[in-house]
C-alpha cells in the first residue's frame, strides 16, 4: 500500500519527574509509549499531536512487522498523501496515561508494592493527560505543535492544550467533540462503570492478583458504550429487524442480528482492554469541564486560547450531536478566534469521526494544506 | 466554479462598491458566504476580521482553502452563534432574494450587527419588466435561474426594498445602484440590475 506509512514501531519513554493530578494525587514515575510517522523538520515546526479517545492507543497509522494485519486506527487519515500528510508532517500518537496498551496504567506494576496498580491508580483527568503529553513532547523537542488534533474525548484533549498551553499549538482540531458531558452522557458513562464494579470478578480493581477479569461487566460497559456511538439510522440499516435465523425462537439465545453484534463488539472488546483503564477514561470524559473553574463561564474559559480551531460535527451523532460543537465554537466567537466550523452529513453516528467521508475528508484535507504552508513558511 | 477567487473577486460589481463603505480593520461576518470571495478580497483590501456563515459543504471546502474562517449553518435557522453588536457590519451579499425568512434574517443582521449591507438583483430592472411583459420569467446573467429551478424565493425591486426598511424601523444610510460595473444615478429601479445598501437600526 503506497498511501500507508508503512512498517511502524512503538517507542517509550520513561518520566522520573513526579507527575501531579488534579485529583492531588501523584505519580513518581511512569512511562508513555508512542509512534510517530513522518519526519520533523529543522524548525521543529511541523508537528503534529493525534489524541486519542476512549478506546485507542498510539498505534494510529501504519502496521507492525511481525502483526501486519495490527493497522493503525486512524490509517485512513494519517499517512502519505491522506489528509494528515505524513509527507509533510511529524505525527506524533501516544498512549494516554491510565491506558491499557504499554503506558502506565492500572494493569501496570506498581514499583514500590511490585503489584499491579488496579484500584491504586489515580483517578485521571484531561489535565493530566495534556500535562503528560506536554512532557513527551518536550523529551521530543517539540516547543510548539502545528496541530492538535483529536476525536471525540480526543478533541477535547486538543481542545485543552489550548487552554493550559496557548503558545503550544497553532491549530486545535475538536472533532464530534463537546465542551463538557451532558447529564445524559454521564448517566450512559455511569450505568456502564456499574456494570464493571458490580461485577463479582471486579475485586475492588485488584482482579489481577485474583487471575480473573470482570468480562462480563466490560462487555456490557462496551455494548451499551457502543450503542451510543452508532445512529439509530445507522443500525437500522445494518440490522434492521433482522433474525439470525429467520425466524422467532422464543428464547433469551441471540435472535436479532443486532443482538449478535453487539455481544461479538462486546465480547472482542472485553478480551483485550483493561476494566480499570475503561473506568478511567469514562471518568475522565466526566470530569471535563474547561467551564469549571470559571464559574461555569465557558466564555471566560476559552479566553486563554490563541490557536486557531476547526471545529467538525456529524449530523447523526447523538453522543455529542452538532449542538454540542456549536457551544464550542460560540465561546471561540465571543473571544474573537479563528474559528471554521463544519457539519459533516454523516449516517454513521459518533463513530463517523473514524470513517472515510468524501467531505470530512475533503475540509481535514483543505484545512491542513493551509498549515503545512505555514510550516514551510 | 472559485478556480480563482481574486478574480472572481474584481469582477463581482457588488464586491467594489462593498469593499468601498468598509473601513481598514473592521470586523465583518459575510451571510451565504460562498466560496470567501469576498471575505478574501476585503481581508486583502482592508484587513478585516470576519466569518462567513454558509450551508454548502463545497463552498465551506473553497473558504478554507481561501483562508476565511466560515461557520456551516443555515441563515434561516438564525444566527444564534453570534452575540449582540458582535461586528461592524454583517453583509449579505446576493442572497436576500434566496432566504426563507428574510423578515426575521434582516432584524437578526441588525442585532448582530452595527450595520447591515446586502446586495441583490434588481426584478424592477426593465429588462426583467419587459421579459414579463413578454410573457416568460426573466432569465439573465444576474438571475440565471429557470423559474421551477431558482433558489430565489423573496425577489424584490429597490422600491419593494426600501418600503420594507421603512416598515420595520430599519434606516438606509448610503445606496448604490449598477448596470453591470457602471453606476446608475437616473431611473435606478428601472435602469439598475444590482443594488447594494447599507443600513442600520432606526433610533
């Protein structure tokens, strides 16, 4: 493939600073482990921050040599030629702390009780995350980012960088992305955390030492998180009605192929993500809230912020519909920004963040030539 | 369709006579945007700061790609992403005549807005008068629609327009009437095929 990156390796990068969370509480020392594709130039000025959201990772673009069908989540955008041109620019994806695949997290061993942190791990918040990320691109010589750019609890990481960092990051890209969670959001978030603590395998989060995982707990945390990122559009025409077997069996079994589905979502997710990890992060999409400290005055809060913004919004996206995009691109008006706002007419959701859509593509694409001319400049 | 929009810019008649009542640095917010032409021209001409709001996903493509901050939306939904007195003048350029709800557009226009600015074909243009009198709808290079493919739902003469400003408490400050690039000072609305005002709330 001509228009991947190609063969990737993940790389690390250990922290001895202690690290301070807004929670108060701290890590002495942690590691992040990150990809980056493309080259960055002599002026350290074409770099480019990709966040992820609830369920991602480093591994954005391209595959690995000995698991090549292991594509990076994002291939479809980042890479040679795509909108986010690792021709042009430094790509730079990492593992939020608190995660589940190589950087400290709950499942990773705590240095000073040589046990899994599980339920020690402190509760994590965008801050933090931004915080973090700002100490790896330090270690990486990055005084300022040309673009931050993310999804969904990935924009408002991006859109967070503009606030504790303004001179960072040129251009914030807030993608199905909201300025806080609605109490509908959080209700969603909390039914599917219940399913995990509930679930007699949770252990209070030291299921590790007890060799058990609470899958059940995760695949319904999963199935009912998954719900919320598809349309009911969507659904209906992929499912629809649908029997399995074409017919009513009058059993609690799989009938519906929607059904099927969702536990097959279910069920893959559980076998490779981390129950405490999705604790964390569903707490962390909570806590968000550039407004609360203001007063709830997200005007004021945003004041801090000098990037320019592309804000993009999908028409079925019910999780954080294009409403939701509108109140981050009001209070970027009020304090005079440069600010483009796009409404992408999708059928696919939330998750239409993670397709290929020929106008996401075609504003991604033309917005982004725009910066890599400023790089160059 | 924007292949270049600085030239597209120059020969838009309208753009001129705008750019000409708009101050060096003053802060603008352009209604139907299009491709940011016009955006683009006064950011050149007169360092303006300003948005475009517009509804067509190509056109939101070309604003970028001409470096103008643009908004997606609808203008008969409202201008809701804007606050009172936001900017000194809210433009609506060759799209009066296309807006469902023109009443209440050019009320929020001037809440947004110290001043409002629009520019529309003229149908009193005697060109229009006489296809009429001939029998069939007009079509020409300022409406280029065949009347059951137009997205022009409120056209109006500049007498049609005037009367309207004056039944809801909106006062016109300056006019400019044109056939073409060539100003019309006698007979505008039967000699003028564009008009641009300029206006503001009635105190």
């Amino acid at each position: 493939m001509s228009d991947s990156v190609g063969i990737v390796s993940a790389q690390r990068a250990t922290f001895d600073t202690p690290l301070v969370f807004r929670s108060g509480a701290s890590l002495p020392r942690y590691e992040l482990v990150y990809e980056t594709y493309g080259k960055l130039n002599a002026a350290k000025s074409n770099a480019i921050l990709i966040c992820h959201a609830l369920s991602g990772h480093h591994h954005v673009a391209g595959y690995y040599q000995d698991d090549p069908k292991n594509i990076g989540w994002w291939d479809n955008m980042v890479g040679p030629g795509k909108p986010i041109d690792t021709n042009k620019f430094f790509v730079l994806g990492v593992n939020n702390l608190g995660g589940c695949h190589g950087s400290t997290g709950p499942s990773s061993i705590n240095p000073e009780t040589g046990q899994p942190y599980g339920a020690n791990f402190p509760l994590i918040t965008v801050e933090d995350w931004v915080e973090s990320q700002a100490r790896l691109a330090d270690r990486l010589g990055i005084r300022q980012f040309a673009a931050i750019v993310g999804g969904s609890l990935g924009g408002m990481q991006a859109m967070q960088w503009s606030l504790i960092y303004p001179d960072r990051v040129r251009h914030v890209f807030a993608i199905a992305a909201a300025p806080n969670l609605t109490a509908q959001n959080i209700a969603f978030n909390d039914v599917a955390r219940n399913a995990i603590l509930t679930d007699p395998d949770f252990h209070g989060g030291n299921y590790y030492q007890h060799k058990v995982v609470p899958t059940r707990g995760l695949r319904l945390a999963r199935m009912l998180g998954h719900i919320t990122y598809l349309s009911d559009d969507a659904m209906a025409n992929k499912f629809g009605r649908g029997l399995r077997s074409g017919q009513f069996n009058y059993s609690y079994e799989i009938e519906f192929e929607i059904e099927s589905y969702l536990r097959y979502q279910g069920d893959k997710f559980a076998s490779y993500f981390d129950a405490n990890t999705y604790l964390l992060m569903t707490k962390a999409l909570d806590y968000f809230d550039p407004a609360h400290d203001f007063d709830g005055d997200l005007n004021q809060a945003f004041s801090r912020a000098e990037a320019n913004f592309l804000v993009i919004s999908f028409t079925t996206d019910w999780r954080f519909s294009p409403q939701r995009s509108h109140e981050i691109v009001q209070p970027l008006l009020h304090n005079r920004r440069n600010v483009s706002y796009a409404e992408i007419d999708s059928t696919h959701g939330h998750d239409s963040f993670l397709t290929q859509h020929a106008q996401y593509f075609a504003v991604m694409r033309a917005y982004l030539d725009n910066v890599s001319r400023e790089c160059a400049a | 369709m924007n292949n270049d929009a600085t030239s597209l810019g120059i020969e838009r008649p309208d753009f001129a006579a705008i750019a000409a009542w708009i101050p060096t640095g003053a802060s603008v917010l352009d209604l139907g945007c299009g491709d940011g032409s016009l955006l683009r021209y006064l950011k050149e001409k007169r360092a303006v700061r300003g948005y475009g709001v517009e509804i067509n996903d190509r056109d939101i493509v070309s604003c970028i790609v001409n470096g103008v901050s643009v908004i997606q939306n609808n203008l008969d939904s409202g201008l809701s992403d804007f606050e009172d007195n936001a900017f000194d003048f809210v433009i609506l350029s060759q799209t009066l005549q296309a807006t469902r709800h023109t009443e209440a557009l050019m009320q929020e226009m001037l809440r947004v807005g110290r001043e409002g600015i629009v520019s529309f074909p003229n149908f009193g243009h005697w060109r229009n008068r006489l296809s009429i009198m001939l029998g069939n709808m007009p079509v020409s290079r300022v409406l280029p629609y065949q009347w059951y493919d137009t997205p022009n739902v409120h056209l109006c003469t500049l007498d049609d327009f005037e009367d309207f400003c004056g039944a809801h408490r909106v006062t016109v400050l300056e006019r400019r009437v044109m056939s073409g690039k060539r100003e019309v000072r006698a007979l505008p609305n039967l000699l003028g095929s564009t008009a641009v005002y300029r206006f503001e709330r009635a105190v």
